[in-house]
C-alpha cells in the first residue's frame, strides 16, 4: 500500500479542503517553519509570529482529528530549512512511496516544487488548494485576444458566474458598481467602532525566533498578538464585520484618519490570504447579511466590500500567473532612486507618510488607500525602483503574500507594469491627501502651498513626474486633462525647481 506524504505550506491553511473529510493512516502532513521563508525578504515580526502561530494552531486543530504530522519548527535540529531538501530527505528516510502537495500561489514556490519533484524517484501530483474563485488560467482564457485586461469585465463575470448580487444576469439594483461613492471622507468620529481583537501571547515564538536570530522589522506586544490565527477567530470577525462595520465600510473604505487605524475594514485580508476562511463563503456571508439588513445597510456598502474581494483580490492572481516571471522585473519608467531610510523609522516630516508608516511599523496593517495614495504615490513621484517598493510591500504587511502584493504594488501602485493592471498611474498632489482625511492639518509642509518654504513635496513632485514621463504618458486618454493644464500653466519651471530639489534631499523631507 502507499505512504504517501502531502505537503501543506503556510499560507494553505483550509481546514475545508477535500483531504480532510477522513484520516486515513496512510497519509501523513508534512508542515515547515523554514529560513528559507524568513530570511528571503525582511518581514514584519507579527507577520512571522503570525504565520508561524496559525500554522501551529492548524496542525494542532488536524491532528487533533486524527490526521497523521510531521511538523517541524524553526529551531528544530531535523529541520534542513529548505523545502526541497527536507522533502527529499524525509521521503528516503521514511520510505514515503507518493508526494502530494497543494498548489502554491508564488511563483518561486512553484518552480520549486516543480523541480523537487522531477529529482524525486516516487510519484507526485499537485493539487489544487480549493481556495479561490477562479483557476490560475481563467483570467488568461477569459481575455484571449483582447490588449488589456479590464478588472470590470472580470469582476461582472464573477458575479455571474457565484450569482453575487445578481437577479439572473444582471445586477440586483441594475447597477454593477457604486464606486463613485466609496470614497467619502470621515467627518464623525463618533461613528467609529471599536476593533475586535484576538489577543493572545506569542512569548515561545518570539524567543524562538530571537534565538534563531532571524532579521525582522516592526513591533509586537508579546502579551497581546492581536490578529486572528485560527478558522473559529477569523469567522468571528467576520461576523463582527457584518453587525459593526459593513454598514459603514462601503461609504469611507477611502478615508484616511489619525483617529483610528482600522475604521470600518474588515481586517480579513491575513485570515483570507493564509486560507483559513475563503473568499466565497466571506462574500456570501456578507451579502447574506445585508439581505436581511437593507433597511440599516446600503448597496454601495456591501458591492464596495465584494468587488474587492472577487473583483480585485481574484483578478490580481490572475495578473500574476498570466504574467509571471517577467512581471517582476517590469520597470516601465525606468525608476532607479533608493527608497528613503525614513521608509523603515516613519521619521519624516510629511505627516501623511510618517502616520501611515508608523502604523504599518506598529500594526503590520494599513489600509488600501495608505498603500496606494500616501506611500505608494509618494514612491512613484519619487521615482523610487519598483524592486525596493516590492521588498517594503511584502516584508510589511501581515498579509502580504507575492501573489498579491507584487501585482497591486509594481502595478497598480507603481504603474511599473505600463498599464497591465491599471489604466494610469495613480499619482496625485496633496489635494487628494487632504480631501480624503485630516493629516495635512497638522503637518508642517502646507498642501495648498505648490513651491516655496514649506510647500508640500506632493505638489511639486507630482508635475514634475508628469513633465519627466510625458513621452510615455501624454497618449493615455485618461491623463490628456492633465497636459493640457500642464501646457497652461506659467509657473513650470518653477515646480520642477522645487521638485528637484525635494528629489536631492528626499532623506531630510
């Protein structure tokens, strides 16, 4: 009879997957904690405490069940730190006779895999992780022969195809998409509610990971983790989102404020990207709610929520495997500037980016538009290389997996790709900023202040990146505005001096 060995990596953690409906003793998990995981881009310390943790908490949840483990920590004396390696040895050192392993979602886990099992001398089969919406090849297929790739096209198949707010083939209120009023910002803090926590001690893996002497950034409070680890948690915010925040979300998804980190969102995204809820049932759940709720909760509210979900986060994996490995070198304005030392401290004048950033140290979370409008936007009017924009991305945020952080960052965020994922660069001046919360009011640079002693760099910077790369975007019919009041202004040179020289002193802004 075969012994087979099924591999499950750390961000696969979906308790609902088909091998699981019954043990069988022939069949053993294999789970790693890896260097080769922690040290290949320099991550937040919550977002290793927290894979780390979750991961424990489903082998345990598993075997538990009756499933059959091998689980081996960091500090392990077995552990040989990289994947191939281990999983050569433990099929020779057991006798395994068959190797199964879920699909990855990165590239470089992938191809791994890949050649592991090429050397190996036993059968092998991959198989799917039952997670997502949609297959690695559906965005591909869908738009065979077609230039670009038009998330609104795709997002309205999904919500065919799941039947997601939908009568028939068409949307439920005739209406597919209410972005024009997602993007309110806070007035009343009064309607702010108050986050649902999980806290719990992670004092064993923080000496573990000390000892092992693994290169981290950001803080955790030992005493309080706070992100959910497990299926149980993760329903529960969930249904906290659904009771507390979904009335909200839709309306100020696009606020930005000092008064709170997390406002109304969901703070899925880890409990999503690691598998331990899935998408579909998220979305189901929430729009089962708002059936029930239509008279507390609006429509924009609820379509806001999913169309990220089965809009941008299915359409963003499909970029990557339709476009991957190239995708990862893509530079398109050829930026080549490092990213300032301020990135990892917070330490910088610009109020905007010093409380998105200080967040992101504290929190290992920031909000769609903190990642795209504040340090995603200063990135790219600075001209910083996309290379250095990704390893900040993914080292950071708790939920950044490369799948998703490398398409929304060198894509969306940084327009490296040419317009792949989006159909212009998303760059603004400080007026956006200030629309969109209350940070410029306290900042010592003055967002209606265009050059001159205190201006905001985000003026100046952003017609100087206008003027730099008008070769390569004065044809985009959605930036032709923008030219055209370029062409008219009398003060050009005096805001590309001014940008010039906020560009040769970007570590003292």
């Amino acid at each position: 009879m075969a012994h087979t060995l099924r591999l499950i990596l750390g961000d696969q953690l979906n308790s609902q997957h088909s091998w699981f409906t019954r043990t069988d003793p022939e069949v053993t998990y294999l789970m790693l904690e890896m260097r080769q995981e922690t040290d290949y881009v320099t991550h937040h310390i919550q977002k290793v405490v927290g894979f780390f943790l979750a991961m424990r908490q489903f082998a345990q949840e598993l075997q538990d069940q009756g499933h059959q483990f091998i689980y081996l920590t960091l500090d392990d004396p077995q552990n040989q730190q990289s994947l191939p390696t281990q999983i050569k040895a433990l099929v020779t050192k057991e006798g395994f006779t068959r190797f199964e392993y879920l699909l990855p979602d990165e590239y470089r886990l992938d191809q791994q895999l890949k050649e592991c099992c090429n050397d190996l001398s036993i059968p092998c089969q991959a198989v799917d992780t039952e997670h997502f919406l949609s297959d690695r090849e559906f965005l591909t297929n869908f738009f065979k022969g077609k230039k670009t790739y038009l998330m609104e096209s795709f997002y309205r198949e999904m919500r065919r195809k799941y039947q997601i707010l939908m009568e028939g083939n068409q949307p439920i209120t005739g209406q597919w998409n209410y972005d024009q009023d997602n993007r309110q910002a806070l007035k009343d803090k009064s309607l702010i509610i108050p986050a649902r926590l999980h806290p719990k001690q992670v004092g064993p893996i923080l000496n573990m990971l000390e000892r092992s002497e693994v290169n981290m950034l950001g803080t955790v409070d030992p005493e309080s983790f706070h992100w959910p680890t497990s299926r149980k948690e993760s329903l529960e915010l969930l249904t906290h989102f659904c009771e507390h925040l979904l009335v909200h979300f839709g309306s100020y998804q696009d606020a930005l404020t000092t008064w709170d980190p997390y406002l109304f969102h969901s703070r899925l995204s880890f409990s999503l990207n690691s598998k331990l809820i899935s998408p579909l049932e998220v979305v189901q759940t929430v729009e089962a709610y708002w059936f029930t709720h239509q008279d507390q909760i609006g429509i924009a509210q609820v379509e806001g929520f999913i169309r990220q979900i089965i809009g941008w986060r299915e359409y963003m994996r499909g970029i990557y495997w339709a476009k991957m490995p190239d995708f990862a070198q893509l530079n398109y304005f050829g930026h080549e500037r490092k990213l300032p030392n301020w990135f990892w401290s917070g330490k910088t004048n610009m109020n905007c980016l010093s409380q998105s950033i200080k967040q992101s140290l504290d929190l290992a979370y920031a909000h769609h538009i903190q990642r795209l409008m504040v340090t995603g936007n200063f990135a790219l009017l600075a001209g910083i290389d996309p290379d250095e924009v990704d390893r900040w991305y993914l080292g950071i945020y708790i939920d950044a997996i490369e799948w998703v952080e490398i398409t929304n960052t060198r894509g969306m965020s940084q327009f490296a790709d040419g317009g792949i994922v989006g159909t212009k660069p998303y760059v603004s001046s400080a007026n956006y900023i200030k629309k969109q919360g209350n940070y410029c009011s306290t900042c010592i640079y003055q967002a209606d202040k265009k050059t001159g002693e205190g201006s905001c760099p985000f003026n100046s910077l952003y017609w100087h990146f206008h003027a730099r790369n008008r070769a390569l975007l004065e044809k985009n019919p959605r930036i032709g505005m923008v030219y055209r009041t370029w062409d008219k202004m009398g003060n050009k040179q005096e805001l590309i001096d001014q940008a010039e020289y906020y560009l040769e002193r970007l570590e003292e802004l």
